[in-house]
C-alpha cells in the first residue's frame, strides 16, 4: 500500500470528530427534551392549582358538577364553526363527520348490521344533531295508520319542572321531519302537539338514511336522551330494536348534554405557550376546555416556506444519521369529545407525568404533559399541556447543520492536507530511490556523488547516511579497483629478489637433492610472477582503452583473420567458418577487438571437450553486428550467470597450475563498454554448452 493511500485512510481517523460533535448533539436534544417536559408539567401544575381554587370556573354549571351522575349516555357537543345546513348529509360537519359515536358498543362490524352513530354540536344557542342510521328496511310512518307508526327518532328531554318530555321524530318520505308530543300521556285521551321549534331533514342512504336536526338551547334545560326506534313491519308497533341512549325499558333520564366552556377556552388562551395546547377535562374524560395546538402554523411567505422546506430536510438528515429513538408512547386519544390514553388514566389517578408520542405522517416529536385538579383532596378533572419539538429540532438541526459544515471543511483540509503532504513525501523518498538506484550500475560501478538533502527530518537522516555509505563504497570500490596494480607493483620488488636468490643458488654446485628444492621454489616463483601479471593486465587494458587510438574497421575482416590462427594454436579445437551478411563497420581497436575475442576463445577452449567445435558467427544489419562465441561443454550455474562479468569472478578448477584470477571476462566487458557494446552470457538453446553475445553499434560509413 502506497504512502499516499496509509495517510488517506488515516485521515478517515477525521471521522471521529463528526461522530463525537453527532453524540454531544443527541445527548444536548436529550437534556433539551427533559428540561421541555418538565417545563410543560409545571405549566399544568400551575393551570391545576388556579382550577382548585376556582371550582366556580371549573363547574359553571349544575350538570357539570362532579357530584351529577355520569354515565355512558351522556351527549358531548362540541362547538361548531359555522352553522351546518340541515339536509341529512355530513359534509358540512368538517372533520368530525369521521368521529361518530356509537352507545353500547354498536359500531356495526359490516354493511348489513344495524346501528347508529351520531355527532352533537352546538352554534350559537342551537344544539344540532347528526344521526347515521343503517337499516336494511326503513319503514315510513303512515298517517292513516295512527299517531305514531314506523321508523323514528325519539328524544326523552328534561323540562325545568323535572318531569321528561318525549318527542317523537319521523317522516312520511325523505324530506323534511315533523317533531310531535304527547301531552297528558297518561291519561285517557293524550293530545298530540307538534313542535315546530325542532326542525329536521330525512335523507336516504344506500344502506339506510342520515337524520339532520337542530334543536334550540332553551328545549333543554337539563338533561336529554334520543334512541332511533326500528320497525321491520308496516301497519304495526312491534319494533325490531331501539338504538341510542335510551331504549323502552330505561326508566331513569341522566343524559348530560355537555359541552365545552368559554370562559375555561378562555383561561388557557392566556397561559397557552407557543406551539403548544393546553386542555381541560373531567373525571369521565370528557373535553370541557382546549387552547392552541401543538402542530406548527402553515407558513405564508416563500421565504418562511423555504426555511421549512430546509429545516424538514435538515430533520430528515438529523434523523437518519443520528438515528435518535423518538421514545414514543401512546399519544393522548380524543374520540368523540372524549380524552384518554395511559398519561391521562395516570392523572386521573392523581399521578401527573409526561410522555413524548410521534404524530402520524410527522417526523416531529410531541410532547404531553398531565396534572390533576385536586379539590377537598379528590381528583375532579386533568390539565393536559401538549407541545411540539420544534424548537429542540431547529436548534439541534442547527447545530447539525453547522457541524456537518465545519466537519466536511476540516476533514476536505485534512484529506487534502495529508494528500499533499503524502505527495511530497513520495516524491522526496522515490528521488531517494532513484539516486541511489543511479549511483550503483547493474555491474556495481559506483556513479557520480550522491548529493544529500538538508532537511532536519527523518527522510534527510536517511539521504545524508545514504550519502555516507555511498561515499565510503565509493572508497571501497576505488580500494578493490586499484588492489590489483598495487599488489603487483609492491610484490615485484620481493619477487625479484627471490628470484635472483634462486638464480644464484642455481650457479652454485649444490647436491641433487637440494637442487630439487631450488626447482620447486623457482616454479612457485614463475607461477607467482604469472599471477602478478595477470592482476596488473586489467589496469594495463584500461589504460590501453584510454590511450588507443579509433578507427574504422570491419568487424569481420578482423575476426576472420583471427580465427586462422585459432586454428593453429589450439589444434584440438575445431573452428567453424564465419558467416558474414555484409560490412560490419564499427569505430575503436581492432587490436582491443582481438583480445577481446582471445578472452572468449580461451575461455571457450577451456570449458568445452576435446576434438569440440567451437563456432564464432557475426550477425549484423545496418545499425546493429552481434558476435557470438559457442562451445560444445559444461554449462553455466543460473545464480552465476550475471555475475561472470564481474571482476575477480571464475568458474575454472582452482587446482589447474595455470593461474585465472576471474579477469578474463571482465576484461572482455571493459573492452565491449569502450566500443558501445553489450556482452552477456547464456546457456544454448539446444543445452548442449554456452554462448557469450556481444553486441556493437555499427556506423554507415564505407572502407576506402
């Protein structure tokens, strides 16, 4: 893995400060969470404490008292915003159309079952009532047959001197409905008395029919119940069923028609925070106050549009890379005027609380908060708050937003930074690199100085030892060169002085088995004197190299001729004819040329069999000659095979009397590097020897 490649994933290490600016984040929404919730419970315990000592506010009204029974037939009416058009269809009743009530849990569980549903309001000083009725056979009052026949709707109402009314609400047809009494209905001849103040309208369904009424404030003064009656046969009054909050054999009238208060909505108008909703409701759970909402205002200008088009965004992001648990429960239910849920059953316990819930299709959190309204140490109705985490959110999205910007800038400077850095540092280590691999050649010739860097790092301790070894192998190599024509020239001296010893011991007359000696001693010393020409002969061709004289001559002309006299030296060898394809001029020595082809021969001769062949062909083209020299014998060790041009390198029998010191071949290099040669050595293709290849640049230019 490269330099540039460790610094980039080590400056991925970067990541870390995002991720712990992401943790502060979360545990800042968490401590921001918990100071809005508590901070929304003692806004309720301060609304709970006002109430407990305003019971006239709390129960404004006899029937509200907490003393009045409540029981499940009681009707809430929640306040309307304008007046609903009584034509027996819902459209006009908003989003409660979708909230009906059904008593005695008589929701119907398909299309075929009978029941009904209803919706209560209330506008200005007139109470309206929406009935939902299924029934698979309506029948229609018939006044031929008596005063009360068929399908109805039948309303029991508590007038002030406490005795019930009942009223009797049906229709001949779709359309309008006439509201009739009976008065005295007891006695043996009742009246019938129609009540024009309670109008109607009659509509069909395809699953049965709506009934849309409107009743004024001052028809009831206290409590009101209603049951649709269903009559499966004309011309009788055997009914199939009563539905509602009352039936035929209920004897008591304890329907409370309840509705929310004024003065309470009010109250909470005043302490309501923003975004936030603060609701009252009693002991049965039902609403009797609500102010504000938790849920933020629509914007109406584009720029407050754009800046919660950013902030959503902004929140989704939040969401998706902090992945923060929303820690919902269950939300506070209202249904039917009706709040419930396990934070107000807990209050209703007299135990306040808090919950955080996620409103569907929402990702803002709500939060809740509920308070009892404790009077003579009795709980008699909850203070609910809820609000929204708009503000958490905005502030957290806006740290968000400036951590994701600060991170991305830093960790971009940081990468960059390490990515330049990564790329100086390469550079600097493969200059290194490629000056060393400069210096030292293939063959181990040591190059020019080695210049190394000034600079106080650990790559400049490194350039400046790499000097040091450079100069000091520079040294060493210089020492090994000049060995050679310094051994020779110190050993010539004692050479010559045993050899004139042996000389005159030789002249003396000796005894024969002395004169054994004096032979041995005088060979040691040929072989020694042969030695010290050898290790002198490299530095006398070097010389010669420097100090002969170019021409131009013909590389085939010169080895023909030298090939003749192979032939007579070493007899025992045969010598193949040379081949030429042409002129192969080249400009040096031909007498440098010829030693250098007596090198390879010699040691062809001495590397193959007796009686062998020993083949030396040239192969040129107009910019290019190759000479090859192959002998039939041994072959060449592999891991030797760059190491034969070296000097002091031999692969002959140390044993053999005539001495080779490993410069033969060196010298055949010298001699090639001086023409612009190339020499190397393989085994054949055949394996059947060696072959040693020299190539030379030729010149374009004719022989006169």
């Amino acid at each position: 893995m490269k330099l540039r490649t460790q610094l980039i994933f080590v400056s991925l290490l970067t990541l870390a400060l995002p991720w712990a600016g992401c943790e502060y984040i979360r545990e800042m929404e968490n401590t921001l969470r918990q100071g809005q919730a508590q901070g929304l419970l003692t806004t309720t315990r301060t609304i709970a404490h006002v109430l407990s000592h305003e019971d006239k506010m709390l129960f404004q009204h006899e029937k509200l008292n907490p003393e009045n029974n409540r029981a499940d037939n009681n009707i809430y009416t929640f306040l309307l915003d304008g007046k609903p058009r009584l034509d027996g269809y819902a459209d006009d009743w908003g989003h409660l159309k979708d909230d009906l009530r059904y008593f005695n849990n008589q929701q119907p569980s398909s299309a075929a079952d009978n029941s009904v549903g209803f919706i209560a309001g209330r506008h200005k000083k007139f109470v309206y009532f929406f009935i939902q009725v299924k029934d698979n056979n309506v029948i229609y009052h018939n006044p031929s047959q008596g005063f009360v026949n068929g399908d109805r709707l039948q309303l029991l109402i508590t007038q002030k001197n406490g005795t019930p009314r009942k009223y009797f609400l049906q229709t001949s047809a779709p359309g309008k409905i006439t509201a009739s009494y009976i008065t005295a209905e007891q006695s043996l001849n009742p009246v019938r008395r129609k009540q024009h103040l309670i109008q109607g309208q009659w509509q069909d369904t395809a699953e049965g029919y709506n009934i849309e009424i409107r009743i004024p404030d001052k028809l009831i003064p206290s409590n009101i119940n209603f049951s649709v009656v269903d009559i499966d046969q004309p011309d009788t009054e055997t009914s199939s069923g009563w539905y509602g909050s009352w039936d035929q054999y209920t004897s008591l009238n304890n329907g409370v028609l309840i509705q929310p208060s004024q003065q309470l909505a009010s109250l909470l108008a005043k302490l309501k925070q923003e975004n936030a909703r603060l609701r009252i409701a009693d002991m049965q759970g039902w609403l009797l106050a609500s102010a504000g909402s938790p849920h933020r205002q629509s914007a109406t200008t584009e720029k407050i549009k754009l800046n919660e088009t950013l902030l959503e965004i902004l929140t989704q992001l939040y969401r998706f890379i902090m992945n923060t648990p929303n820690q919902a429960t269950t939300a506070i239910q209202l249904r039917q005027g009706k709040i419930s849920g396990t934070l107000a059953e807990q209050a209703l316990a007299n135990q306040s609380g808090t919950s955080w819930y996620k409103p569907e299709k929402s990702n803002n959190a709500i939060v809740s908060a509920a308070h009892p309204v404790i009077i003579d140490n009795e709980t008699v109705a909850i203070v609910i708050a809820d609000q929204n985490s708009d503000a958490i959110l905005t502030l957290t999205s806006q740290a968000l937003s400036r951590l994701i910007s600060l991170s991305s800038i830093a960790i971009f400077v940081a990468v960059f930074s390490l990515l330049v850095y990564a790329t100086y540092l390469s550079m600097r280590i493969r200059k290194l690199r490629d000056i060393s691999e400069q210096i030292i050649s293939a063959e181990g010739t040591i190059g020019e100085t080695f210049k190394p860097s000034k600079a106080r790092d650990e790559l400049g301790d490194l350039s400046r030892s790499f000097a040091t070894m450079h100069q000091r192998l520079a040294e060493y190599t210089q020492y090994l060169r000049t060995l050679a024509s310094k051994l020779s020239h110190e050993l010539r001296t004692p050479l010559a002085v045993v050899q004139s010893s042996l000389d005159n011991l030789a002249s003396d007359d000796l005894a024969d088995d002395k004169k054994v000696y004096v032979q041995r001693a005088r060979q040691g010393s040929e072989r020694l004197s042969r030695i010290i020409t050898a290790m002198s002969e490299a530095s006398r061709v070097e010389q010669s190299i420097l100090s002969s004289d170019t021409e131009i001559f013909d590389l085939c002309a010169v080895v023909s001729s030298s090939i003749a006299a192979y032939k007579d030296i070493y007899p025992a060898r045969k010598f193949a004819e040379i081949h030429c394809t042409g002129d192969c001029l080249l400009k040096g020595s031909p007498e440098l040329i010829v030693q250098l082809l007596d090198k390879l021969v010699d040691n062809a001769v001495d590397f193959s069999t007796e009686h062998s062949t020993i083949n030396i062909e040239i192969i040129n083209d107009d910019s290019q000659a190759w000479l090859f020299v192959k002998n039939e014998g041994s072959l060449l060790p592999a891991h030797m095979q760059n190491q034969l041009f070296d000097s002091m390198v031999s692969l002959r029998d140390s044993k053999t009397e005539q001495p080779h010191l490993g410069l033969g071949l060196y010298i055949v290099k010298l001699i090639a590097d001086a023409h612009g040669g190339n020499v190397s050595a393989q085994n054949r293709h055949d394996v059947a020897g060696t072959e040693f290849v020299i190539s030379f640049p030729c010149i374009e230019t004719t022989l006169d």
